[in-house]
C-alpha cells in the first residue's frame, strides 16, 4: 500500500504542475497517468499466489477429490524436480563420470524412494548429494503430513455426513415417511409392532428350517424397510425419540432395530431431488405427515394443507419422471390432512392393476370428535375403538382368499354369516369383492354388511385377530337359550345432564357443529340436556364480551338454518347465553367461562347436577402443544373432584381427550367415591393407528372412516348390556356369538367389556367368558338403534 500511496501522490503533484504550466494535453496526460496509477494498483493487490488462490478454490469448489488430486501433482512436480538434481549430481560427482552411471528414470525411481519411505543411505558422502537428500525427507514428510490430514478430514467428514442422514438410499419396496408431527413416533411403533407379528408366527423350529412353511405377510408393511425423510429435526434426534418408543412399547431390537429397520434422513419431503435419494419412486407405500408445516403455512398466510400439497405434487412429478417405478402395481400412499378438503382429492397418481387408487386422503378430526362424544352413550368405545385399530395385540386385517395357508379351501362357499364360527382365533367383520369380478353381490361399503354374501376364492377378507392367518376352529360350539327380553324391548334410559368443557376449532364452521350437535343428541334420552363451558362469546375482534350479540349466539343462528332439526327456545341473555332444542327431545344450553377456571366450572355446577362431562384439550384462541393441552385436561378433572366432593354430587362419568400417553396414568376419578377412572380418548394413539392400518391395507380406508361415523345406516360400535340377551354365567365366546347371530344375524360380536373395566377382545371361540350383571357386548351394527334405549348401567 504504501508503493501505491507514493505512486499516488506523485501523480497528484504531476497534475497540480500540469495545471500551473497550463499544457495543452493536460488532459491525455491525466488519463495516462491515472492508467498508470490503475495499473500499479492492479499490479500490487493481484499476485500470483491470489490467482493460484482463486483457481484453486474453483477446482476445489467444482471437484468433490480435488485436493487429492492437487497433492498428487504436488508429490509429483517435487520428485521429477528432485530426481533431476539428483541426476545432475551423480553425472557431475568428483568431475568424472561413476562407474556406473544412472540415468534419468533410476533417478527417479530413488527418489521417489527416498520421499516415500524416508530411507537412511550412509553411504551418501557427496555434499550436493546430501542436500538433495535432506530435501527430499522434508518433501516427503511435507507431502504425507499433508496426505494423512487429508484422508483424516475426508473420514472425519465422511463419518459426519453419515451422521447428518444426507446419504442416498439404495434400497426399494420399502415404505416411506415424509414429515414429521406428533403422531409419527406412534406411527413407526405400530409399523414395528406389525413386523413383531410377523416374525412371531414364523420363529417356530419347523418354519425357520423350511422357508416355504412361512406365514407370508398380508401387506408389504410387515416386512419393509422403514424410511424417515424430514428437515424438523437432526438424525440423532428421530433416532433417539425412536429407540425410547421402542423401550416404552417393549419392542425387541432383535426383530426391528433403529438405524438398520428404520433409517432416518435428513431433507426436505417437498424437494424432488430430496425424494429421489430416498428412493420415493421404488417405494411401495408412502405416508406423508406434514401436518405440522401445514400449520406453519397457515400462520404466514399460505394456503390450508400447502406443505402436504407440494408433496404430493413432488412425488407426482417424481413418480412420471422415473424410468421405471417397479411397484406401481400394488402402489399405496396415504396423505394425513387435520381440516376437510374439498380439492386434495383431484391430485391424483394413478391406480394399481386392481383399479384402487394409489392416493389416500385421510381425515380423522370430525370423525374422531364423534368418538369424543359417542362417549356418552356408550362408554368405553373409545377403548375399543383403539384396541381394534392397534397392531399391539388383536386387529383388523385383510388378506385375500387365496393367500390363506389351505388356500382358503376352509371358507370358501360359506356365507359371511356361517362364516362367523370358522376360525378359532379371529371374528370375521365383512367381505370384500375383487373389482375385476361383476359387482352383483358388492358389500354396501363398511363393516357388518348383509350375511348371506357367499365368499369366494377371488374375494378379501377383512377380520379381527392377533395373527395374519387364524386357525380354523376345531369344533361349532353349542347355541346357548335365547332369553325372552329382546334388545327393542329393553328399559328407558333415564335423561342426563352433559357438560362440556373446551371448543373444536373445527366447529367453528357451522355445519361442522350441526352434526355434533346432532350425533350427539340423537343418542341422548328424552328430556336431556348439553351445557356447552368455553369462551366462544368473545368477540374475535377484542375481549369486550359485553355485547348484545355474542359470538356463540351469531354460531347458532346459522347452525339453526343449516340444521332445521335444532330450533331456538328462548333467548335468556341476549350475547351471553341462551336456549336451543333438538327435535324438542335433547335441549342445548350455553355458559360463558373458562372450562380451565375453577370458578367458571363452579358457577356452572352450582346451577344444576350434571351426570356425565365431556373435557376437550382445547379452547378458543388457545393453541398449545401436547404437553400443555394434557395438563390443561388434568387440572380440569382436579377442578371437578374438588366441586364433587364440596357440592355433595353424584359421580360424574367424564369423556377426556389426551395427546401424551402417560395422562391416562396420572388422571384421577372426578370423585374419590367412584372407583372408575375417566374414559380417555387418546387423540395421536387413534390417528396412529388408523394411519398404520390405512397404508398396510389401503383398502380398509373407508372401513376405517366408517368406524368413527355415527350416521345411520353405517357400522358403528356400540356397547350392549350382555344380560338383555345372555343368561348370568360362564359361557364360551363361540357361543355367545352362536347366540347373538340368531338373534341379530347381521350384528357382528367382536368381544365382552367387563364390569371391571377389562376387555376381552375377539377372545377364542372356546374361551370361557364369565357374563355377569354390569358387561356389555362390543358389537359392530347398522341398526337404528333408539335413543332411549339403555346401552350402560345405571352407575354410569
């Protein structure tokens, strides 16, 4: 700087002198002058070792071996440099020529020794010979110094790259998780516990020696690979939540190990060149979970459900551009969405050879409130609900006809209804027609369809069991005596009092909150009554509730216009609270308050004795995650104990949501006098679920969505006093089911819920099951059943 400080400065003076000398090629003489000056600078900031910089960095930068190969020009420009001086000495040794003299190539070949072996020659006297010597162990120890470092930092950087999850996978028919939400560790837990299954049935001695003596799998899920692609958190991360599921559910690494089983990566599910390294295109089943970003995009103004739309476009754009997609055939993917969506279903990505659509678009919010509120009704179905879903233990499957192990010789001819005592181990829920055979006898959609559909060998079964391929039964057992009191002539259930505490977001839309509304009362007793506690009379544009006209009560003059079975009584308080009928059978009445205050939840009791109390995670303009919505749940059933026992009420049987498993534990009865704890309807447990059994039989979809409807006409599982059809006593599940096919020969039996508590789900035909006063029969049902029929004892 400072040559062009002085260079500078002279030429400043040079013009100062111009100027007084008035020359007439001033100007010119400027412009050299200032060239002159550019080109020093130019000369001083720019050498050669910055281009050789540069030029380097470029190599570098367009080259992924580029110091590798830099040192090994490097090691070779330094021993043809050094075997040229050796040569030139040993020639010129003493003045006279060796005894025998070397040439160029032996020279080289010494030095090249000399530089990689660093080698001791005593009988190297000659001083040029020396130096050369001397340099060529620095070179040496120069350019392995250098190479040692360099292969450290690629292991070093190979080890971490291995470790971010940014490598590809080579591997295909494996399945596929892009995303990451609150249910995916459930998800991946149910997938492992399916594999468990599998593995199970074929550790026997016989079948591990005779491959072909196996139990094929009923769905490539089982056997699959597991692959995890999301950008929300590191590799270490999803493998250590992974690995502590694993430990909580009992999962052996044995059978499904984190890292070899399920691989996890790093990359964003909306990026085709993220999809290809993961292999989206030779997957067989994929399951996208971008619910989380999809909220994030609706907090910035993005379109609802945006991040599981751009996937589904990336994986359309992968899947058409692929050479080959070597599972298409029997392809499945299944997209999560939390609101309904009019327009993700026109995205589509073909069918399979069978005619089923490859996409899948599952939405459980709405169905899963009316299991909320089924709960009132029929207490425990939320328990059954996801005992039926679970890979854990007993399940729904499906397998085809033919893929029996007798090739499904032991069923087929029957009718779906003589088919109910066929297998030891498993309770047939419906047949499903292959598409390709005319549709005459087809199942009217959903479970527990007309029985006298006769199964053939190209029809699907689908069925409740703990294994793939139950075991036929040994024996029919015997009909038990029909007791004379029919289920149409069961007692009146008498009127009850709901309270419910919290807000849907999803009944913010009118219609949306209509159908609660009616699902609910449709199955309520004459006379009862749903107080509904939250917060909805704020304004949404400020917290002034003291208007006229209340947010809930502007809610329900449209739910009144889209439902004309809900009328409006009375207006009792204009803006806070009023009056509301169901068919003038079920009446709908409003509080204002926090349902997480415990005075809200005071004033409300002192007012009037509610029997049963149904406790949502959510509220108006509160949106927390689990862990805060579990606790909001648990102070809300403290609140109502404390109320119980200062108001001297009866025992209130209380519907409660949970996100995190370990609620469930740590919640306590409404009361210290009722010994039964409060029905959790666990929110991410039954999405999990219903996600596992939707993508290992994607034809169970909407047997799966009709489960948590509550229309008429569709299947839906309720809870039967045993004692309105059974005798008091012990008695074998197969009769029972003999018993109750006599009498409702369309209603499927699927298990005994027990005075305890305890389930007994799709028990062995010859298991003895003790029916006493207080159980019910889980049966899945199309019959309108009537609303005032009694389906719980009286101490619920």
């Amino acid at each position: 700087m400072k040559v062009a400080k002085r260079i500078s400065q002279s030429a400043w003076s040079g013009i100062d002198a111009d100027k007084q000398e008035e020359d007439a090629d001033d100007k010119d003489t400027i412009i050299r002058r200032m060239d002159a000056l550019r080109f020093a600078f130019d000369e001083e900031m720019t050498s050669f070792a910055d281009y050789a910089a540069y030029r380097a960095e470029n190599v570098a930068a367009s080259h992924a071996n580029a110091f590798f190969y830099m040192l090994w020009v490097a090691a070779a420009t330094v021993t043809c440099v050094l075997a040229l001086g050796w040569f030139a000495f040993t020639t010129d040794a003493a003045g006279a020529e060796p005894e025998e003299p070397l040439n160029y190539a032996q020279s080289l070949f010494i030095t090249f020794q000399v530089v990689a072996t660093l080698g001791m020659d005593p009988s190297i006297t000659d001083p040029g010979h020396i130096v050369l010597y001397v340099l060529m162990c620095f070179s040496g120890l120069f350019l392995w110094a250098v190479l040692i470092g360099m292969i450290t930092e690629s292991f070093h950087s190979f080890v971490a790259g291995m470790n971010e999850g940014k490598s590809k996978v080579p591997v295909s028919n494996h399945t596929l998780i892009l995303g990451w939400n609150e249910t995916t560790v459930r998800v991946v837990c149910q997938m492992a516990l399916l594999r468990r299954q599998l593995r199970q049935q074929n550790e026997t001695w016989v079948r591990t020696l005779f491959p072909w003596t196996r139990v094929k799998p009923s769905t490539p899920v089982a056997e699959a690979p597991i692959v995890i692609l999301t950008d929300r958190f590191s590799k270490a991360e999803m493998q250590d939540a992974l690995e502590f599921a694993f430990d909580e559910c009992g999962i052996s690494k044995k059978r499904t190990k984190v890292g070899r089983d399920i691989i996890c990566r790093i990359g964003d599910p909306t990026s085709i060149k993220d999809l290809q390294r993961v292999g989206a295109h030779r997957s067989r089943s994929i399951l996208v979970m971008m619910t989380d970003a999809d909220k994030e995009g609706d907090a910035e103004g993005y379109i609802e459900h945006g991040m599981t739309l751009r996937t589904l476009l990336a994986i359309r754009i992968v899947m058409n551009t692929s050479k080959k997609v070597p599972y298409k055939d029997d392809m499945r993917v299944v997209a999560q969405i939390e609101k309904s969506s009019d327009y993700m279903d026109c995205i589509q990505l073909g069918k399979t050879a069978d005619g089923r659509n490859i996409l899948s678009v599952v939405d459980l919010n709405l169905f899963l409130n009316s299991v909320t509120f089924a709960g009132v009704s029929h207490p425990g179905i939320a328990f059954a609900l996801l005992e039926m879903l679970s890979f854990e233990g007993v399940s729904m499957r499906l397998r085809k006809v033919a893929d029996f192990p007798d090739g499904g010789k032991h069923i087929i001819g029957l009718t779906a209804r003589d088919a109910s005592l066929v297998w030891e181990n498993a309770v047939l829920l419906d047949v499903i027609e292959d598409p390709h055979v005319a549709q005459t006898l087809a199942s009217p959609g959903g479970l527990a369809s007309p029985g006298d559909r006769i199964i053939t060998s190209t029809d699907r079964l689908v069925f409740l069991s703990k294994v793939s391929a139950p075991k036929p039964a040994a024996r029919v057992p015997p009909v038990l005596p029909r007791k004379k009191q029919l289920p149409g002539h069961a007692e009146r259930a008498s009127p009850c009092k709901v309270l419910v505490c919290g807000w849907c977001p999803d009944w913010d839309a009118p219609l949306s909150f209509a159908q609660c509304i009616s699902r609910t009362a449709s199955e309520l007793p004459k006379g009862s009554q749903i107080t509904f506690l939250n917060m909805k009379n704020l304004n949404d544009d400020d917290d002034d509730d003291d208007g006229d006209d209340g947010v809930f009560s502007k809610l329900m003059q449209q739910v009144c216009k889209t439902d004309p079975n809900i009328s409006e009584e009375e207006i009792a308080n204009p803006g806070k609270g009023g009056r509301w009928a169901y068919k003038d059978r079920v009446t709908i009445t409003y509080e204002f308050g926090d349902a997480g205050s415990y005075s809200s939840l005071k004033r409300a009791m002192e007012k009037q004795v509610f029997h049963k109390a149904i406790v949502l995670s959510t509220a108006v303009k509160l949106n927390r995650n689990a862990y805060v919505r579990d606790t909001r749940i648990l102070t809300i059933l403290v609140c109502l104990r404390a109320l119980q026992r200062k108001l001297h009420n009866q025992p209130l049987h209380v519907i409660a949501e949970n996100s995190l498993d370990n609620t469930s534990v740590l919640a306590i009865a409404p009361t210290a006098d009722h010994d039964g704890l409060p029905d959790f309807v666990n929110t991410h447990a039954i999405y999990a679920c219903a996600l596992a059994q939707s993508l290992a039989y994607p034809r169970m979809v909407p047997f799966i969505s009709s489960l948590f409807s509550r229309e008429d006409g569709t299947p839906n599982i309720f809870l039967m006093d045993a004692m309105q059809l059974l005798p008091e006593g012990e008695w074998t599940f197969g009769s029972i089911v003999a018993l109750v096919k006599k009498s409702l020969p369309d209603d499927v039996v699927i298990g005994l819920r027990q005075s305890t508590g305890k389930l007994l789900m799709a028990p062995k035909l010859s298991e003895v099951c003790h029916c006493h006063a207080g159980d019910r029969l889980m049966m899945i049902s199309r019959r309108v059943r009537h609303a005032d029929e009694s389906s719980e004892s009286s101490e619920d």
